[in-house]
C-alpha cells in the first residue's frame, strides 16, 4: 500500500463521501454553500409592465398621427397602483420602477422632451413603439424554476431569492471539522517563540482554506507526547466527523500518528503518495464513519493537499463538480523525480485570453512565505520531467482568480 499515484488517491478520497446536513440558513449566511431546493418564480419577472426611464408615458398611436405636444394627465411615482389614463391623447409624467398606466405603452425620457406648462414636447424624431417599458413576464414567468437544487450559491443568487420572498433556504453544508496541530516546537502564535520554536501558522492556512469550501473548524494542538495524542484523537474523533491533522506523519522517532490511528482502529486507505510536495499524505476512515486527513506538517504540503484532496472530496460529498481548469505554462521547469508535481504559479491571463502560469519554485514544502505570490498548484505529470512553455497543464487555485 505504499506509495500510491495521485490520481488513484484523489479517487481513493473521493469515494468516501461525508453526508451533508440539511440545514435552514439565513439568506445573507448562505454564499458559497449549496441550495438544497428548487427555487421558482412566485410572480412573473418582473411582476407589471415596469417603466425603466424617468420622463413621460404616451400611447405610441397617438405620435405615429404626428402628434408631438401631450398635455400632461397626472404624475406617477413608483410604488403607486396602476393608473388608468382617461385621454389616451395626453400623456403622464412617470417615474422609474412605476406601473405602466392602462391604455398607454410607451416612454419617452427628460432627456428628449421639453415641459412648460402642463404640456409635454418630444424633441426627438424617432422613437419605438413601447420602448423604455420592461414588461410583465418578459424574463421569467409564474413558476418557472429560476435556481435548480444543487448548485452552489452566489451573489447573483442572492437577488432571485430575495424576490421571490425566500429569507431563509434550505441548504447542504459539510460536517464541522477539527484541525489538529502536532508538535512540541510549535506555540501560539500570541507567543513570541524561544530559539528552538516556531509559531503554529499551516494550520491557519488549512483553516482558511476549509472555510472556503463552507466547513466550519475548530483548533486542537496536541504534543509529541503518544498516549496524550491517542486519548485526544479517540475524543476528537468522537466529536468531528472530519478530522485534518498535521505533521507527525513521516518517519521521525516522534511521529506517532499513523501508529495511533492504527492502534484507535482507524482504516488505513493509503500513506504516502507519490507527489511532491505532500509525500507522506496519510487518509483513513475511522472506525465510527469519522474521515481523516492526515497532513504532512510542511505548512507547503498541508496547504497543497487541503487545497487539491480536501476541495474535492467537499466537492465530490456535495455533488458538485471541480471544475477543471488549465493553464499554459509561461517558464520552462524541469523536474526529473518521477513524482507528480504540485508547482505554485501565479496566474495571469494573455492577449488571447489565456490563462498563463508563472511558476515560483521557492525553496521546498516549508517556504511558506512563497504561496503569498501565488494563485493556484500547476499539476506536473509523474511521467515528465521537462515541461516546456506553451505547454498545458491542470490547475488547482487557492484563490479566487478572477477577483481584482
Ligand atoms: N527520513 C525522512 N524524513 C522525512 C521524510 C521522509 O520521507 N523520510 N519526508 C519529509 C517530507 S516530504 C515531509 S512533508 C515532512 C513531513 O513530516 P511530518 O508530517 O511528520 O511533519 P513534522 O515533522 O511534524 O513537521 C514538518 C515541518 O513542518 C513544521 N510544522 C508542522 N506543523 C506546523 C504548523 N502547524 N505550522 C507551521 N509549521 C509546522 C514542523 O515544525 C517541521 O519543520 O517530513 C520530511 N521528513
Ligand atoms: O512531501 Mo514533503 O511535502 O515534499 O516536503
């Protein structure tokens, strides 16, 4: 069971679903998460023949005989029942978001009249029938399904919500996990370290990322220290349906997780991976359903594998699909190890409008401070070891690529 390829341990992780709890959200905590129901139209869209310009309502009939000159009826704001006019022959003044009143159709703007007195005056020539008017039904109708079950939610999704009067939805979230920091060098970060430590920083990354994919976390750290570690992760274990540990996983005299999580009967799915970074990436299924991850400590290689295994299997639990995204490399990166390579590059996009990546190959799994210049993992095939520019490559982002 060493040693497995990335492609068979990504499927490996995403064959082992977690459930999603259903849960009642307010609209404004629902970005990001996935819609659990069918949303459909409770009126037409829009629900009356809204007028869209500030000016005046006139029957086109009437400036098609060549009248030009209406003497004005009545004005209309928004938010006022429908009028209807009582000489189709004049116009009324009409505001933006108003009804349109029963017996005329179109709207000429400020812009394009002159008033004196109560008379209104075009100034233009031309003008459409029914122009300016955004009328009842015309983008959705009564019923028709505007968001579909299973899609993830958005800013666009807030507004059809909204409208529809839904302020509350029922959607799926992943169950809360726990990220579980190993390490006796390791100290808050509120500590200023002694010469031998460092403060605990992967795990923030991790958490941020895991907030990304809409699980919510908790922090546990736990010493070098064996039978502590396992009396922690068998109450942890009992709490959280996911579990993200980091360091401890390789071959240190102090690297006691997978013998803990072998003695705790937690189902060994695979221990190392043949990628770098990430190597001894641990994944297992304990034995009350509870998912483990255990990452490798190198705040590089935890990053990379929450980003690529964790992402998808959140993905893969909530039927969503990854989308595959591919990039041209722009630098020419020779790698010989027959590992696949998780390379960070920033991403930029070309006159053509392609996306091209530049690689930042830093200075291995613990230069943290490199992924700062970066957007995403370049995904390096095992089987390669030149990677020429021009060349197209898969790509995970740890960003939002397209946010200025
Ligand atoms: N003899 C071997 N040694 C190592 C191997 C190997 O195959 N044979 N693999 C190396 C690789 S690759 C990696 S990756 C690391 C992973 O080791 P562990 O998962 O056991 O992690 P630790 O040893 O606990 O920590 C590694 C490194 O990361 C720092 N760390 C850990 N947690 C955090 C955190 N939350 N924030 C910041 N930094 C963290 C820790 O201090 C270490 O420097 O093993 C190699 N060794
Ligand atoms: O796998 Mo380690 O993450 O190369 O440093």
């Amino acid at each position: 069971m060493e040693f497995i390829q990335f492609t068979e341990a990504l499927n490996i992780v995403k064959s082992h679903p977690f459930v999603p709890l259903v849960e009642q959200r307010e609209l404004k905590d629902c970005v990001g998460l996935i819609l659990n129901e069918d949303l459909k139209a409770d009126r037409p869209f829009p629900p009356f023949d809204r007028v869209t310009m500030d000016g005046i309502a006139i029957a086109f009939s009437e400036f098609e005989k060549g009248q030009h000159s209406f003497k004005i009826e009545k004005t209309i704001p928004a938010g006022t029942p429908q009028y209807t006019v009582k000489n189709a022959a004049k116009c009324v003044q009409i505001m933006t978001g108003a009804m349109m009143p029963i017996g005329l159709d179109t709207v000429i703007r400020y812009e394009d009249i002159s008033i004196t007195d109560d008379t209104a005056t075009i100034n233009i020539e031309t003008i459409k029938p029914q122009q300016n008017v955004h009328f009842k039904g015309m983008d959705k109708q009564l019923g028709d399904t505007l968001l579909k079950k299973g899609i993830r939610l958005g800013a666009p999704e807030m507004n059809i919500a909204a409208a529809i009067g839904k302020a509350e939805l029922s959607v799926l979230i992943p169950p809360k996990a726990v990220i579980i920091t190993t390490g006796d060098e390791l100290v808050p970060i509120e500590s200023t370290p002694e010469a031998h430590q460092i403060r605990r920083s992967g795990n923030y990354g991790v958490q941020a990322l895991l907030n990304q994919y809409g699980i919510e976390t908790s922090m546990h750290h736990m010493n070098d220290n064996k039978a502590v570690m396992k009396e922690d992760l068998a109450a942890l274990i009992k709490t959280y349906q996911c579990i993200v540990l980091s360091g401890g996983v390789s071959q240190g005299k102090f690297d006691y997780l997978p013998e803990i999580l072998e003695e705790l009967g937690v189902q060994k799915h695979f221990h190392k991976v043949n990628q770098r970074p990430g190597k001894p990436f641990w994944f297992g299924i304990a034995p009350n359903g509870s998912t483990i991850f255990a990452l490798p400590g190198n705040p590089v290689s935890s990053f990379m594998c929450a980003s690529v295994y964790i992402q998808a299997w959140v993905n893969a639990s909530l039927k969503v699909e990854s989308k595959s995204i591919k990039v041209k490399l722009n630098k020419e990166v020779n790698f010989p190890p027959p590992l696949t390579y998780f390379l960070e590059c920033a991403i930029d996009i070309d006159e053509n409008g392609t996306l091209t990546a530049s690689p930042f190959i830093g200075h291995g799994s613990g230069d943290f401070a490199n992924l700062a210049v970066a957007d995403g993992f370049v995904i390096l095939p095992a089987e390669k070891s030149d990677f020429k520019v021009g060349e197209v490559y898969d790509f995970v982002p740890f960003r939002n690529l397209f946010k200025s």
